[in-house]
C-alpha cells in the first residue's frame, strides 16, 4: 500500500522535480544539492525555472496558479491578483489578516471578495458544484496575502483546483500547461458590493482526481501521463480497493477520526472497508485517555491550519494574555502566535531549567492580572529540528496552576510512539508526514481531551463554530494513505535507531569520540533530552516500552564544508517535508530561517544543520547511503586539516 523510493546506482534526482517523482500532487521538491537550496531561498532562476512543484505552503500549486488567473482575468481589474479559499469564513479570515497587518504597517489596503460557483454541465450528475472564494488585493500586496496562505495553511487544495479546472474544461494534466491568456472581446466582470461580490459561472462535466505526471526528465514524464486517463486512473483506485468511492468522502473522513482518536477495534488494511461505516467495531480509546471518541477528533487541510484554529479556539474561549512558545518550533508556529492575538512570549531553548524561568513570569504576570497570566502553551514533542522533549508533567502542574490551555503538537512524536493526549488540553498533528507517508496529501487534525478542565468550552466552541473545509478527495487519498501507518511508523522508528546509532558512533559526542570525526552531534529523542521523552513513551500491557524514537534526526558537523559534502553525496531524495516513506533530507535551517540565520543560532539551531526524515528502505541500503554520504564529510574535514597545515608550513 504504502511506495518508498530509492535512488539507484546514486543518482540524483533532478532538480525541480516532484517528490515523489511523476506525483502531480507531490508535496516535496527534489533541491538536490547544498547550493541548491542557497539559490532557492535567494530565488535565483535557475532554480525558480527548475521548478515544477514545491511545499504546497510555501509554492502554490500550478493548478491553483492556474486557476487563479483565470479568476483575475474574469473577475478582477487592473492591477489586481488574488487568492483562492474554499470558504467564505476563510476569505473573511484572510481579509482581515491582510486589513489588520496593513493597517498596522501605515495604511489598510483594499480588500474585496467574490463568490465564483462552478458546477457541472449535466444536471443530473452527482458531482457538486464547487464554490470558490476569491480574496483579491493591490498586485503588490501579494506578499502579505501569502503570509496568509503560508502561516494558516487555509487556502485550496491543488486537488479542489484540478476540479476547478476540470469543471472549467481545462486541461490539468501538465504542471507546466501555459496559463490561458483572457478570452478576445470579454471584459473583466466588474464586481458589485465592493466587499464581497457573487458570480455563478456555466456548467461543464467533472473529471475523477488525478494523478498526472509531472514533468521529470521530459519525454519520460509526458509518456507516463498517457498511460492512463484520470477516468482510468480512477477506476484502479476504487475497483482494486486502493481508494473509497468519491461518494464516500464522509466514510472517508471518519474513518480518519476513529483512526486518530484509537477507538478502531480492527484497523489493520484489511480492514478499510468498515472502518468509517455504521458496522465498525468501536472499543475505548488507545490515547491515554478515557472517553475520546470521533467527536473530539477534527480535520483540517493541512497540519498548519489544525495549529492556527488551535490558537484561534484558544483566543475565542479564554480570556485575552500572551501566549507561551515553549521550545524551538516550526518557524510559522511561532509566526501565528506573533501575528494574531496578544503576541507571545519565547521560551526557545524549552529545556527543563526554561521552566523555572517560566514559572517566575506566570508568578509575576498573574500579580499584573485578574485573569490568567497566559492564554495557551504550545509546545512540539519532540520539537523540530532539535528533536528536544519538554517536561509535560511539570508543565501541566503550571497550566493547573495557573489556569491556562496546553496545545502539543505530536507530529514528529506520532500517537504510535508517544502518549501526551493526558498532558494536554489540545493536541495537533500534520497528517502530511508519517500518518500519510506518500507525500501525495495534505491535512491536518486537533484532538480535544476530554478530561480536560476547559472541554466543556472548546467542545461547545467547536460544536458551534468548526467549519469542515477539507476537500473531499484530499481526505479519500489521507484515508488510504493511512491505512497501514502503525506498522510503517515501527519499520521507519527501526530504521532510524539503527542510522543514528551507526552515525553517533563515529561523532564526536561518541565516548570516546571518533578519531576523525566529522559529526558533532546527533539529534535524535534518544539522547535528546531522553528523561522527557521516556516519560510518554507509549509502553505496552507489561510496561515495557512499546513506542520507538521516530523517523526524524538532525545533524551538526564540525565544518560547513563537512555538513556540505554530507548532504551533497547523501544518495536519498532531498527537498522539504517529512515523514515520507522514502528517506528524505533537507539543510533545514537554510530552508526555514535563511533571512534569520543569526537568530535561529542564538537559540542553538546551527546554520548548516542537515535534517533527515528516514524511510522504509531496506536497513543496509540505508546504512550503505549514509556511509558513503560520512565518508565524503570526513574526507572534507581532512583536506580542510591538510590546506591548513600547508599553510601553517608555508
């Protein structure tokens, strides 16, 4: 069910290119090389050019590029672009954070939104119409509304686009298709209320989804597209039980619940049939905590969005304070808690001596107060990219305390590894890593528990409140995906022991340290701080621990050339994302804090780290790749020491 890739004989693959490759709705991209990476956040052509995919959050979808400008060209006037939503709430949402930072900057801009329903041709199918929500601003205000899109994760799916566009009859089967140029003789539509404008557009008939190939190596990628049409690549989908119907969407997105809340009695593949149906067996949840059902379990479009609605459920049920960052986190995490609400305050080291720190700000903050001292923690077990785990128990002693919500976000801890549902008043996840593994979805979930002080509020606030945006076939292809992620997760947590076992052997953190090191350190939860992470380790009926140390580890090197050669021979797949069924490594400082590499080093995240996610690739190839990947770092090091000791003599 589930695809790895492995490169062979060591080659690269090219960059640009889809990860996975000839994945139309990849949500990685192949930047195979240090300066790869460089040149990507310094936008130099070459590499832009390259380009025919990207993270969805940070590269928008050709398909919604597409789609985007035909709404300009129909609905917009001169000198306007826009952004696509799914939903009215949203685009008021993304109005507002444009209005708001705007204003705050000097000046609001102009903002308006138009309703574009599209429907199918034939009034009899069963396909919906699809209703788009157009955000559209000054053309040189785009980079704020992209703030939006990137920070909330809100916006539409590459898959709601090629619906879109399907509806629209155009052609969706190449990422690199011409954008159309506008209709000789047709106007721009101009809009009425300048606030929020109605259009409803001709009927054409639906496509089933698709997965068309992305351009890799030309000829290669075009021939691939014409195997299969999307009404055949359907068929192959539902007919040899790979995927639910399209009509059965909300069995899909139920499934996933039950899946997340771990009250699936029988969840094994064999077992996708029933598992969102009326006839499922449902037992007392596997999280930690009694009572979780499907009903505390919602779904968003991406893992981002569950973390920005946490921290808007938290704004709307308790009373206004800052919020706490505590540990180093994914760079728009800490973002949505700047730019929304109260603003924060940073713990970023989230080490257990932070907390005694943070405890004197609670303490000084409530004397300033009759509320709260803050409105909510966030914190990641383990944290990205340092793989550092924060003292749950003590800090839930502080929430009661003091009375404020926990969210934690498990992504790269997983429900199969760790159990913090019991420290927690909220927990999120992106769905797109480990849980899906094939890079080819995006999503996202928020846990309430039930046990929690403040459940009685969150439950009702989202019972009146929870807008389910998550395209339909978006949660088909997550529920597939799924399907087999318990025994994944073991394999990948396996794997990734034995690569971190064999690279901090020849480290310098080693006792004694490796001769000729070339790795300063391993970060991995087995020695990052490791009392913290065996704390919530999931353990089994005898108490032995039955959850491993997950697929994600970083490293340090001794120089930046060692850290360079590294990633450069590293024979796997290289782009962002992770959790991916295939190994894949990233320099993630460049790619997420390369206009704050100074900053991000004050909190100990090393401007030339390399992140690896491992995969299900069999154990020696892995050991093999990453071998030669240290070989060629030592071998930096030791030239450096060379040209250094001629100099010396010279």
């Amino acid at each position: 069910m589930s695809t790895t890739t492995v490169l062979q004989n060591d080659q690269q693959l090219a960059l640009g290119a889809s990860v996975p490759p000839f994945t139309a709705h990849a949500i990685s991209v192949s930047l195979p090389t240090w300066r790869d990476n460089v040149d990507y956040e310094e936008g130099a052509k070459r590499v832009v050019d390259a380009m025919v995919t990207g993270y969805p959050r940070f590269f928008i979808h050709r398909s919604i590029q597409k789609l985007a400008r035909i709404c300009e060209q129909r609905f917009g006037v001169q000198g306007e672009r826009c952004l696509l939503c799914p939903t009215r709430k949203i685009a008021e949402q993304c109005r507002e954070f444009m209005i708001d930072r705007s204003t705050k900057a000097g000046a609001p801009v102009p903002v308006r939104l138009v309703q574009f329903t599209i429907c199918p041709e034939d009034d009899e199918t069963s396909t919906p119409c699809r209703e788009l929500h157009i955000v559209f601003f000054p053309a040189d205000q785009f980079p704020l509304a992209k703030q939006f899109w990137q920070h909330t994760g809100l916006c539409v799916s590459s898959r709601l686009a090629e619906r879109c566009l399907a509806m629209l009859h155009e052609d969706t089967d190449s990422p690199k298709s011409p954008i159309p140029v506008p209709t000789p003789g047709r106007p721009p539509v101009k809009p009425g209320n300048r606030h929020y404008s109605a259009k409803s557009i001709g009927k054409s008939p639906p496509t089933s989804p698709t997965v068309a190939h992305a351009h890799y190596n030309g000829s290669i990628a075009e021939q691939s597209a014409e195997l299969l049409s999307k009404d055949h690549v359907t068929y192959l989908e539902e007919r040899y039980g790979r995927n639910l119907p399209l009509e059965s969407a909300a069995a899909a997105k139920r499934a996933l619940r039950r899946r997340i809340a771990g009250v699936l009695v029988r969840d094994s593949p064999s077992d996708w049939s029933t598992a969102g149906g009326h006839e499922a067996e449902l037992g007392p949840s596997t999280r930690g905590v009694e009572g979780v059902t499907e009903e505390d379990v919602f779904l968003y479009s991406t893992g981002m969005s569950a973390i920005w609605s946490a921290h808007q459920l938290a704004l709307a049920v308790r009373p206004p304070a800052k919020s706490i960052c505590f540990g180093f986190p994914y760079t728009d995490t800490l973002k949505i808690l700047e730019k929304w609400g109260p603003g924060c305050n940073f713990f970023g080291n989230g080490l257990d001596e932070d907390i005694d720190e943070l405890e004197i700000l609670l303490k000084r903050e409530s004397k300033l107060s009759d509320g709260p001292p803050a409105l909510a923690l966030f914190t990641e077990f383990p944290s990205n990219p340092l793989l550092r785990s924060a003292n749950l128990p003590r800090l839930r002693e502080l929430a009661d305390k003091y009375d404020f919500l926990i969210v934690v976000d498990e992504t790269i801890g997983n429900f199969v590894n760790v159990e913090v549902l019991p420290y927690a008043d909220i927990v999120v996840s992106s769905l797109s890593k480990v849980f899906s593994g094939d890079a080819n979805v995006m999503g996202g979930s928020l846990v309430l528990n039930p046990q929690g002080r403040h459940y009685a509020a969150l439950k009702a606030h989202m019972a009146a409140n929870f807008e389910d945006s998550y395209f339909d076939e978006d949660a088909i292809y997550m529920e597939r995906n799924s399907r087999d992620f318990r025994r994944r997760i073991h394999t990948i947590d396996d794997n990734t022991l034995a690569v971190c076992t064999f690279l901090r052997a020849r480290s310098l953190a080693h006792a004694p340290p490796h001769p000729r090191a070339a790795v300063r350190e391993v970060y991995y939860p087995k020695w990052s701080t490791p009392h913290n992470y065996e704390r919530c380790r999931v353990r089994g009926a005898d108490g032995a621990p039955a959850g491993g140390y997950g697929g994600l580890f970083s490293l340090t090197f001794t120089s930046a050339e060692a850290s360079r050669a590294f990633f450069d021979v590293l024979p796997f797949m290289k782009g962002p994302s992770l959790g991916t069924n295939f190994t894949l490594a990233c320099p993630y400082t460049i790619l997420a804090h390369y206009a704050e590499l100074d900053w991000a080093a004050t909190w100990g995240v090393d401007p030339n780290l390399v992140r690896v996610s491992v995969g299900l690739e069999d154990r020696e190839t892995l050991l093999k790749g990453f071998e030669k990947a240290l070989l060629a770092a030592e071998a930096a090091v030791q030239a450096e020491a060379a040209g250094e000791g001629a100099q010396s003599a010279a």
